[in-house]
C-alpha cells in the first residue's frame, strides 16, 4: 500500500452491542465521521473481527446478552495494547467503571451517549479535574447497587457465587441486577 493510500485509509473502529438497532445507528453515525466501522453484536463475534482488522478504536457495551463486555475489554488489549476504547453502559456502576479502566479501556459512558460524546472519549487522552463532585452522598438503593456490582465482579461476573458471598439467594440477586441503578 503506497503511503498516500495510507494517509486517506479511514481509522478502523470496531463496534460491539447486542442491540441491533442501537448497533446500526451508531455504526452509520460513524461512518458518517469516516471511520471504517465493524460491527458485531456478540462477543465471540467482536474477537473475530478484531483479530482481522486490528481496529484502532473499540466501543464495547458492558452487557452483551448474558456475557460480559468487561471481558471483551480485557481480550482487545491484549491483542492490541494501542486500541483505544470506549466502554459504554446503562447499567453504569463504580465497579464496572474502575474494572474497565484497570482492563483497558480509555474510557467509560453511561447510556445514552451521542456520537460526538463517544469520540471525544476515544480521543481523549487525560482526566479531567473539573469533573463535578456531588454535594450528598449516594442513596441507600444506589450504595446496595454499588455493592452488588463490586461483589459480582470480584466473583467474575458468576451470580450464584456472588450471591454465596453476600448470603442471599441467587434469584434475589438475579432479579436486583435486572433492575436499573438508582438515578441519583
């Protein structure tokens, strides 16, 4: 490939979210921008891809089906320490947040986010110290949220041995995962 056709090649993004509509939207947003966007909708599919194109960007949604884009996440950087992504969610919690950064990813929004949002995040190469930081502390529902999600990622996302750890029964567990987190 001569270097001019490298210069005008656009940057590959892989993109991962089981919601095939969601999926669509924001890959044609994308491409919009002139990125070459893969996407898949599972995660054995994302790897796949990934491991042809070698994508410079990911954006990777944290729940795919009943798998986890934590995962995924871990698997990208391994092949490729240089991608940079983007993890997003709408089941957003501290301990996601923190495991998809010590994972490998640049960054991490919560749902909905629009494209532009998504990019900038990709592209953004520090912390931000202006970020607000809340008068009160978080509610009671929104601390047992937190907690649920640090317990079930210190047991690799399994719910029955997370809900060993916490003393409850794993369908109690089960149906206060599938509740969304406590907006605050």
């Amino acid at each position: 490939m001569s270097t001019q056709e490298e210069k005008n090649e656009s940057p590959h993004l892989l993109l991962v979210d089981d919601d095939p509509t969601y999926c669509e939207v924001l890959r044609q947003a994308l491409a919009r921008r002139n990125y070459t966007v893969h996407a898949a909708n599972d995660v054995e599919t994302g790897l796949d891809l990934a491991a042809r194109i070698e994508p410079e960007y990911a954006v990777v949604d944290l729940r795919i089906g009943h798998e986890s884009g934590l995962a995924l996440v871990k698997r990208l950087h391994e092949l490729d320490s240089n991608t940079r992504i983007v993890v997003l969610t709408g089941f957003a919690s501290i301990a996601t947040a923190v495991e998809a950064i010590k994972l490998g990813a640049t960054h991490y929004l919560t749902k909905p986010a629009d494209t532009d949002e998504i990019l900038a995040a990709l592209h953004k190469d520090e912390g931000d110290t202006s970020v607000e930081i809340k008068e009160k502390p978080l509610s009671v529902k929104r601390l047992e949220w937190e907690h649920l999600q640090k317990i079930l990622v210190e047991h690799d996302g399994n719910i029955s041995a997370a809900a060993r750890a916490l003393g409850m029964h794993r369908r109690t567990l089960q149906r206060k995962l599938e509740k969304r987190p406590v907006k605050e």
